[in-house]
C-alpha cells in the first residue's frame, strides 16, 4: 500500500493473488509473508473504506476470482504436500506403527483357521 496524500492506492487484488500463487509453487516463504501483510493491511483498510472504495474492490474480487480459484487449487496441492512430507518425517523417526512391522516383516494378525 501506498500513500498519495490522504487517498491510499491498493495494488489490484488481481495481481495480489497470481502473486501468491507464484510465491507459493516456487515456496518463497518471505513474499508469502509480505503478501499475507498486504492482505491484511487491505482488510483493515476495508473497514474505513468508503462506498465508493469498497465498490471498487468488490470489482476488483469479480475480477480475480478465476485467480483466487487457482490459488485454491495451489494451497490444497500444497497441504497435501505437507501432510505427505509430515506422514515421511514421522515414518523416518519410526512414529508410524506399521514402520516396526515392516522392519520386523509380516506378523499375522488372525488364527489362519478362517473364523473371523
């Protein structure tokens, strides 16, 4: 954000979510960071925005919304990243129970008579 006088100048929320999706797939934690705060900056600058401002944004959020709609695809690739690199770390570290069973090979768990 920017100020020109009294008036504040918003980047386009277009530009602010194909930047997030850039930040996100290349994993450039400090501009996620430095858009998280533009974002928030713009949500508190909502609240004090007049009519006339808020029309303007809510054009601005029509505009991007096939933007906003692949970055939602990019953070839901992105958490299933996450859980698959957590689910790695704790078989790394032999939190997962069947980690020991592998390590130790394959222990029947039923009588092998067939009642179940």
């Amino acid at each position: 954000m920017q100020n020109h006088g009294e008036r504040q100048v918003h980047p386009a929320l277009k530009e602010l979510v194909v930047q997030a999706s850039q930040a996100l797939a290349h994993l450039d934690a400090d501009r996620l960071e430095e858009l998280a705060l533009s974002c928030q900056a713009l949500n508190r600058d909502l609240s004090l925005a007049d009519k006339f401002e808020k029309k303007a944004l809510q054009a601005q959020a029509l505009e991007a919304r096939g933007e906003m709609t692949v970055l939602a695809h990019v953070l839901e690739a992105s958490r299933d990243n996450l859980n698959v690199l957590h689910r790695l770390r704790e078989q790394s570290l032999g939190r997962l129970e069947y980690c020991e069973n592998q390590v130790r090979g394959w222990v029947p768990t039923e009588s092998g008579h067939g009642d179940n």
